[in-house]
C-alpha cells in the first residue's frame, strides 16, 4: 500500500503549500522533511520526501520535483551551523544537491537520516523488501521492535538549561534583512533624540519668559514664538520618526 505524506508538518503545523511528489505505482513513502530556509538563509519553503526507491526534493523557488534513485556510494549528511541545517546529497566524489532548515525541523531531518541510512544499508546488503516500521502517534518517530516509549518525545519533555548565548544565533537569519534592521535602528535613536528636545526649549521658555512676566517684565513675544515653534516642531519631528 502506497503512504504519501500527511498535510501537516513535522511539529504539527500546516505544511506548505507545495504540489504534491509525482510517485510510482507501488512506491512507498518513508520520510519526509519540510525546509524553511533558502540558500541566503531567507525564508522560503521546501521539500525532501523518501521513499523505498529514490529520494525527491523540490527546492526553494522550483516548479518541478528532482530525484535521485536510492543507489549505493549516495550519501546524505546534515551539519548544524549556529541554528541553520545543512542537508548535503553527494555521491563521494561531487555534491548533488544541498538543502537548510532550522532547528525546528531538527527532528524530522534526522528521521530523514535514519531512513535514508537503513534504506541505502538494504541495498548494500541485498536485504528483502522494506517493511513499514513503527511510528510513535505523537512525532513520528521510528520505534525499534520492542520499543513502547519514544526516545524523542522524552528528550523533547526534558527541560534544557537556557543559554543566553543562543541569542547571537538569530543574527544569522537577521542578516539578509541587515539594511531594514540599520535603518529601524537609527529611526529609534533619531525619535528617541527627538523626544529630549522639549525640555531644553520648556526651561527658557519659563526662565526668559515666562518668570520675568510674573515680575512685571512685559513679553518677548519674538522670543516666546520662536520657543514655541521650536516645542512643535520637536514634537511633530519625533512623531513622523516614530
């Protein structure tokens, strides 16, 4: 019987909406892994599906599914640099195609792995055809035979010391955003400076006009106009920044 992928993602979330993979007759699903990340480390949408007899993505910006068939010297290797996944398929001497997602999909990648890595060992060895293993109702997750409790969702319940360290890492999905980010900033500098005007011009205001009337001292009403406008246009300035 033919599994095709479900319509919602790894961490139970609606997946993308991507056209669907193009299999054959008989051709079972094994794994399959929804990228968010493109090469510039931008957002954008993807998809690495295997099944028992190849392995099909479609990438960031395609139109059209690419596979490759489950062949032995094919290898699939995952790296994490600072937050983001990268998912290189080589045949030993070249690389064949390269895939990045985040941390999130942490989970469903190394299912990917694992089935890739049981599939490509059947093949060398010359094992029977592949059986369907079984999957834990909460993440998916391949059990061993034998196995009641997920190794996965037990690491996922464990709590985990919070590092303050971990931050830095959202500089590397901030850099292509790196010039609207700059210009946010100095905005918030410009309207923070703004808004410390008024009461540079409200103390002489008081002190040149304001006190001398109280004592009899007839206004300066040049004075007192050109504080004024300075109090409106400070005002008016940090509102249009903000």
């Amino acid at each position: 019987m033919t599994r095709k992928p479900s319509s919602s993602g790894p961490s139970g979330r609606p997946a993308p909406d991507l056209p669907d993979a193009a299999l054959e007759p008989g051709e079972t699903v094994l794994a399959r892994l929804d990228t968010d990340l493109d090469e510039r480390l931008c957002y954008v949408a993807g998809r690495v599906i295997l099944t028992d007899r190849r392995l099909l993505a479609l990438g960031p910006g395609q139109a059209q599914w690419r596979s490759w068939p489950c062949a032995p010297g094919l290898r699939l290797q995952a790296h994490d640099h600072a937050g983001a996944v990268l998912l290189a398929l080589d045949d030993g001497e070249r690389r064949l195609a390269a895939w990045r997602y985040t941390l999130g999909r942490a989970s469903a990648g190394q299912r990917l792995l694992a089935q890739f890595e049981q599939q490509q060992a059947r093949a060398a060895g010359g094992a029977p055809a592949f059986a369907p293993p079984r999957l834990c109702p909460a993440c998916q997750a391949p059990l061993d035979a034998g196995q009641d409790d997920c190794p996965a969702c037990d690491a996922a319940e464990a709590p985990r010391p919070v590092s303050t360290w971990a931050l830095l890492r959202l500089w590397r999905f901030a850099r292509p955003y790196r010039g609207s980010l700059l210009a946010g900033f100095l905005l918030t500098l410009l309207a923070t400076a703004a808004t410390l005007v008024p009461p540079y011009l409200t103390m002489p205001l008081m002190d040149e006009v304001l006190i001398p009337f109280q004592g009899g001292t007839p206004i300066d009403y040049d004075k007192a106009r050109w504080y004024l406008l300075g109090l409106l246009a400070s005002a008016l300035l940090a509102w249009g920044l903000g």
